[in-house]
C-alpha cells in the first residue's frame, strides 16, 4: 500500500483589485474502502475573513472561504497524506446481467437503490439518448454480465477517442465531443456516463488524482500534474467499482479520490462569486509524489 503526497495549487491573477469574493473548495480527499486520509488541509492566500469546513449533498468535504478585504490575486493551497489501496474486482463474468441491475435499480428494490436512482438520470453536462446508447450497444448485448460490459465499453472509449487537451473546453457539447472523438479525462468520463445512464444504469463522475511517471531516463518535474476524473457504476451488493476510460483500466492504487458527484459541476475543484478583477489568469499545478511503501 503506497503512501502520497499531494499537493494542488490554484492561482487566480486578477486585472483590477477585487472587493469580496466567495469561494467553493473541493480539494480534500476522503476516508473509503480504496484510501485512508493520514492528514489533509486546505489554505488560502490571502488570509480569509471566514472559513467552514462541512459536507455537501453528496458526502463530499466542501470548504466555505470569504475574503472581505481588496485583493488582486488568490491562491489555494491543499495539501493530503493519503494511503492507498488496490481492491481486487469480483470476476467479472459471475456479475448481474445489465438488464437486471437497471430493472433493480428502477423499481428500487433495496433501500440503497433510493439513492442511486438519481444517478441514472441526465444531469447539465450528461446527456441521455439514442447516440449514447448506440455507443454503448455493441458492449450491452442482451444478458451480458455488467461488469463485463462495463470493461468493455471502458476499454472500447480508450481505444477510439483520442487524448487532446487542444479540442474541446468545459462548455464543448458533448455531442460534438461524441462526433470528434477527441478531449480529456473528464469529456471521456461524460461520454462514459452518457452511455451507461442512457441504458438506465446508475454511475457518477469521480474526480481526483493519479500518479503518473515522468519518460525513461527523465527527472520527475514537481507540480506538472493535472488533476483527474474517472467514472464509478454501481452494481448491487458489490458497490460502486471504478473504471478509467481515460486510460482504459479500473482504478488501482495510483489513484487518489477527491469528490463524487453527478458530473464535473458537482465536484469542480473550485467554484465561487467575485466583486471587481476584471479579467484574471488562472495557474494550476499538482504534484501526486510517493513517499514510501507502507506494509
């Protein structure tokens, strides 16, 4: 079980000075089955006026900053300590049919399915329709194990869309993503999300970090890191397993959860309102370093 160091720095360099601002933090990781939190912390620069700590609606920690004095630039700092682990899949082949797991889900049959119907449903940047299912089709044949399936179809994106941080923005359409087959982690992680809940599967978008290595022979640069999103699916009295389209596996110990919601507006690193600054620039750097193997 490897231990982490991560660290995200979020710098916002504003043209005019700003008044006020508030702000919505989701940068810290919590306990589950696949991590244990040793240690973690969020800090802001400048110093706030006010700072709360609480959940949000989906058990994410969600921290609250105020800064009430002018200012022409903000910086977030978080900083985990995080144990991992890798848990071992159930074969995949000994799993529910789809169709059964979407008709449980619908009829809400056990208590928990009350609280995963919801994520079947469309959401701001995931949409449901024929396209998606048609993507989804040749993975989903009738009686197919889900989790088979669900493989499948991960390893099915991996291989036809391509990876281009050039091609598309957070307000690209995904259908125009669908048709040009090209876009980053969390554009595959919709599409992923699109297809499953167009067949009236339950899944939800995760976002967070995975370690990554620098080319052979290379030093490993501190903070040139990006944060990262994935997709979970919930299969009854299993849980919800975790599949990354972007690289086509299921998530392992190099991945470390952050929040989980419906899409990525739920679980944006930061969202908030400001008074003044004009146009800003934005830095982002993150730096997921191991530190040590722990027995």
């Amino acid at each position: 079980m490897p231990e982490y160091s991560v660290t995200h720095v979020s710098r916002y360099d504003y043209e005019e000075t700003v008044s006020l601002c508030q702000n919505l933090a989701l940068m810290e990781p919590q306990d589950s089955i696949w991590q244990t939190v040793r240690s973690a912390r969020i800090d802001c620069n400048p110093m706030p006026s006010s700072h709360h700590r609480r959940r949000d609606y989906f058990g994410n920690a969600i921290h609250y900053f105020s800064i009430e004095q002018p200012h022409s630039h903000i910086e977030f700092t978080a900083s985990t300590d995080v144990i991992t682990n890798d848990i071992q899949l159930p074969d995949p082949s000994s799993t529910p049919a789809f169709e059964l797991v979407r008709d449980q889900i619908q009829r809400a049959l056990a208590p928990e399915d009350l609280d995963v119907l919801q994520f079947t449903l469309p959401s701001r940047f995931v949409p449901t329709g024929r396209a998606y299912a048609e993507l989804a089709s040749r993975q989903f044949t009738p009686g197919r194990p889900i989790l088979e399936a669900a493989l499948a179809l991960n390893q099915q994106i991996y291989s036809e869309f391509t990876y281009d941080g050039e091609a598309t923005t957070i307000l690209t359409p995904l259908s125009e993503v669908l048709s040009i087959r090209r876009g980053v982690c969390q554009d595959f992680s919709h599409i992923f999300l699109a297809a499953l809940r167009s067949l009236g599967l339950p899944c939800r978008y995760v976002s967070g970090y995975i370690e990554t290595y620098p080319p052979e022979g290379q030093a490993r640069l501190q903070g040139a890191d990006a944060s990262h999103a994935w997709v979970s699916i919930f299969i009854p009295e299993l849980g919800w397993i975790d599949l990354d389209p972007t690289n086509g596996k299921p998530r392992t110990h190099e991945y470390v959860q952050a929040a989980a919601g419906r899409d990525y507006q739920d679980v944006s690193p930061l969202r908030g309102v400001l008074f003044g600054g004009g146009k800003h620039k934005v830095h982002v750097s993150v730096d997921v370093r191991r530190k040590e193997a722990v027995a």
